[in-house]
C-alpha cells in the first residue's frame, strides 16, 4: 500500500512535468494546450490521490452501516468542478489560438514572433 | 489485484503522456488525450471518485477532444517546429521531477485516515450531510449546499469563458485565400448524413445518451451525478447529432438565441435560488427555508442549483462546439 501511495505520487510528478516541459520547449500552441491539459490532470490526480482512505469507499452514504469508512468528498468536489472549468477555459484558449492561426497563418510560436518583429 | 490494477492503469497513464508529448502528429495527439481521460478517469473510479471519474470521462474523451479536432479543423494537424533550447528545458524538467518525487517520501502514507487533509472539515462534511441535508451521495451535498458559494463561482466561470468564445469568434478573419474553393467531400453543414453506418447507430444512440443525461442529472442526489456531469452529457448528445446530421439540422433542433438563453438562464437560476433564500429571511445560498422542514428545503434547493449548473454547462458546451463548427478555416 505504500509504495502504490508513492507509485501514485511519483505518476503524479511525471505527468506535471511532462506536461510543463510541453508548455515551455515546444513551438506549437496546440500542443502547448495539450501539455496544459495534462499538467491540469497531474493535479488533479493529487488531489483524488490525497482524498483516499484505506478500507474506504466512495462517499455516498446509502447502503452502508454505521462504522463504514468514506474517502474525503472534498477534494472529489474541488476537482469535479474543477474538470468542468478546465474545459471551458481550455475551449477558451483554443478559440484564442483559432484566432491567431486567421491572424498570423500559423500557430508555431517562433513564426509568430519573427511576423511581430517585422 | 486492484493493486496491480492502479499500477497497470498508472504505468499506461504515462506512457500516454510520452507518446502524446513526443508525436508531431496533433490529430494523433488528440486521439491520445482522449484515451489518456479515460485511463485517468478508471484511476479515480478506483480512488473512490465516482463522481470525478464520470465528469472526467464525460469531459476529456468526449467534449474536450471533439473541441480540439473542431480547432485541429482550422489551424493545420501537424506540428512543424522542433522544439525550443530542448536541452534546458529538460533539465530544468528533471530537476523540478527530482524534487517533486523526493518530497512525496515526506507526504502522508497513502490512505492514512490520519493525513491533515481527513481532519480538518471532511469529516464533519460526511457528518452535517447526515443532519442537514440527507441525501447519501455527500459530494453532491458539499458541492451544492455547503459548498454552494464556490459552485456558483465555478458555473459563473463557465458561463464567462462561453461568452468568451462567442466573443472572440463574433471578429470575422482577415485573410481569405479565395471564397470559391471546390467543394470536396460531403456538402458543408451535411454531417455524415451519406455514411449509413454513423447514421443509422448514432441516431439510436441519442435518445439514449438523452435519458442517461436525465438520470444522471436527477439521480444525482443518490448516486454519483450531478449538474456538471449531466450537462457534459447532453452536450454529448446534441454534438453528435450535429455531427451526424450537419450543422443546420442541429441548429434547427436548438436555435443559437435558444443556447444563449440557456448560457445565462442556468447561471440565473443558480442565482435566483440562493436571493430567494435572501427574500425568505436567510442568507444568500441557504435553502433550508424554501420549505416548511429544513431538510426538505435544502433538498430542493439542491434539485434547483444542480438543474442550473447542468443547463449552463450543457447550453456553453454546444455553443462552444458550433463556434467552432461554424468557422471558416482560411
């Protein structure tokens, strides 16, 4: 069990990583996105990580006697909404990068700073 | 073997990421981002987060990658550039990882019910839900009652970053190459109305997609569901039609004044149903006097707050996607 925890953690560091490494060193915006996406699910893999109990179950209530343990429904509700608002500013910052693609002709970032310079 | 499980799960999970990271090709990128929420989804179904799995698998391998192909449409599917001081990056990567995995020895022990994170308030939400509110699935509780104030922010973000994309969308591009490009392909705003297959499975799915929206939505009181969920869901339903049916039919079926109307009126019901509490002698978002029994009233203010988030989730979803559907690539 503790070292799934820390198997859980160390997914957890990869992915963010992962994820800011495609944010900085890559040209694409698209892909900029994507890495943005999966440095989200890195957190959010953390928090659902921290809310698990052992020999606990999901939180709800019914069908379950007194004595049975529940993982933490907090941290499930911050990252639920938090999934939902991902989204929508990830469509956000697609419509942006649309946006730029009509304005500019491309979406690589070094092109688009050689176009501002001129 | 739920331990080997999360393992395999987990393992895949970051090869996922490499290839998705690492493949020039975006529309193969995209692809992976969609197994990558699923994968991500059964580890929280296995972490306890039912809810959570079924918002991410509902978002991530549905919304978020039909989204992305709508935008791969108009900007191009291949990655061209390398990448920028490759070397740099990768160790101020490493050393970050390095870091991050040497301070998870000095975390909790996974599943510890003694973490910090399981004393503070958690544990008085599983008991409050109980008092206040009885209902059993208490995450529906916390995000709806206790927690209220935080969810509306949340939808109002939502409705904002809709209007953004309407917004941004309303400037019409500048460049045009030339506006009589031969037509290949099926006719704009067709769908895949000539493929029998997609037609005629699609077609019997949506009326199903719909009732699971329905139950997800109204059952979410007691099993894992809710507005957020519910919403992702519908949207589901009607990108597919639009997808199978083109473009016009869809907007035929749900008019654009109609999905703005829906933008905003989930956003101002949530609102309403918290001043209505003001106007009955309580605070802003307490439902315990919508009716004569406390525990009734947060019932229905619950039923009322989630039917809002789902319309305004569902209502900027589909809008969303039609921008994007609608544009022209240049």
């Amino acid at each position: 069990m503790e070292l799934l925890g820390l198997y859980h953690y160390w997914v957890f560091a990869i992915l963010l990583m992962t994820g800011f490494y495609a944010v900085i060193a890559k040209y694409n915006l698209i892909k900029k996105l994507l890495g943005l996406s999966i440095f989200q699910s890195a957190v959010f893999l953390l928090y659902i990580t921290m809310g698990k109990i052992e020999g606990g179950t999901a939180p709800i209530l019914q069908a379950y006697g007194e004595g049975q343990l529940f993982s933490n429904p907090l941290p499930q509700v911050l990252i639920l909404t938090a999934i939902v608002v991902g989204i929508s500013t990830m469509a956000l910052g697609l419509g942006v990068v649309v946006r730029i693609k009509e304005e500019y002709g491309t979406i690589e970032e070094h092109e688009i700073r050689e176009i501002d310079r001129q | 073997m739920s331990v080997v499980f999360s393992v395999f799960m987990l393992t895949l999970l970051v090869i996922t990421t490499f290839a998705i990271v690492r493949t020039r090709h975006l529309f193969v990128a995209v692809v992976l981002t969609g197994i990558f929420s699923l994968l991500i989804a059964a580890i929280f179904f296995l972490l306890d987060a039912a809810d959570v799995a079924l918002t991410e698998a509902a978002i991530g391998a549905g919304i978020a990658t039909v989204l992305f192909l709508g935008a791969l449409a108009l900007t191009g599917e291949h990655e061209r550039g390398g990448s920028r001081n490759r070397l740099l990056s990768l160790a101020v990567v490493a050393v970050i990882a390095s870091i991050l995995i040497y301070a998870t020895f000095d975390n909790p022990r996974f599943g510890d019910p003694q973490a910090p994170v399981h004393q503070h308030v958690s544990p008085w939400y599983l008991d409050g839900t109980r008092e206040y509110i009885d209902i059993p699935n208490v995450v529906t509780a916390v995000l709806g009652s206790f927690r209220g104030y935080d969810t509306l922010g949340e939808v109002f973000v939502v409705f904002t970053a809709g209007i953004g994309v309407l917004f941004l969308f309303s400037a019409q591009p500048r460049r045009r190459r030339s506006s009589s490009q031969p037509a290949t392909g099926p006719i704009e705003g067709e769908g895949l109305r000539h493929y029998l297959i997609p037609r005629v499975v699609g077609r019997m799915l949506i009326p199903f997609i719909l009732l699971f929206g329905l139950y997800v939505q109204f059952h979410g009181e007691y099993g894992p569901g809710g507005g957020f969920q519910a919403g992702a869901i519908f949207a589901a339903a009607v990108i597919l039609y639009a997808l199978l049916e083109g473009e016009t039919r869809a907007l035929r079926a749900l008019p654009a004044s109609v999905l703005t109307g829906l933008m905003a009126g989930g956003a101002l019901l949530y609102s309403a149903v918290g001043v209505a509490g003001m106007l009955l002698g309580s605070h802003f978002l307490d439902y315990s006097v919508l009716a004569a029994d406390p525990v009734v009233g947060q019932q229905i203010g619950i039923v009322l707050i989630e039917a809002g988030v789902g319309i305004t989730v569902a209502g900027v979803l589909i809008s969303v996607f039609h921008a994007f559907a609608a544009r022209e690539s240049v």
